[in-house]
C-alpha cells in the first residue's frame, strides 16, 4: 500500500513539474487568438452586423431619460 501511495504522489509531482506552458505553446495560442480575432473582425465588419450596429447604437443615444 505504502508502495502505491509513493508512485502515486511522485506522478503528481512530475504533473506539477510541468504545469507551465512552453514557447511553442505560447506561439500555437498567440497565432489561434490572431486567427479568432481576424475572424471576429471580418464578421463586426461585414454589411448587416455593422447595420445592425449602428442601429442599436443610435437607438440607445436616441432614448429617453
């Protein structure tokens, strides 16, 4: 039993061990949110989401207080 719980907490310390992300990672996450962000912006920006937009946003400013 003794034995098991050892290899049990040594796994757990070696997962600690790495619990940080590498350059690589930072590099394939930095690229996805560029990707998302591009895609994001294509979207805001095209025709009927801008209309959309724009309508909400003046009818907010048009409202009474």
């Amino acid at each position: 039993m003794a034995a098991w719980i050892g290899l049990r907490t040594r796994g757990v310390r070696g997962r600690e061990a790495q619990a940080g992300m590498s350059t690589a990672e930072y590099a394939v996450g930095t690229i996805a949110a560029a990707g998302f962000a591009a895609v994001l912006y294509k979207i805001v920006t095209s025709g009927p989401v801008s209309t959309a937009m724009r309508q909400l946003i003046e009818r907010a400013l048009d409202a009474g207080f």
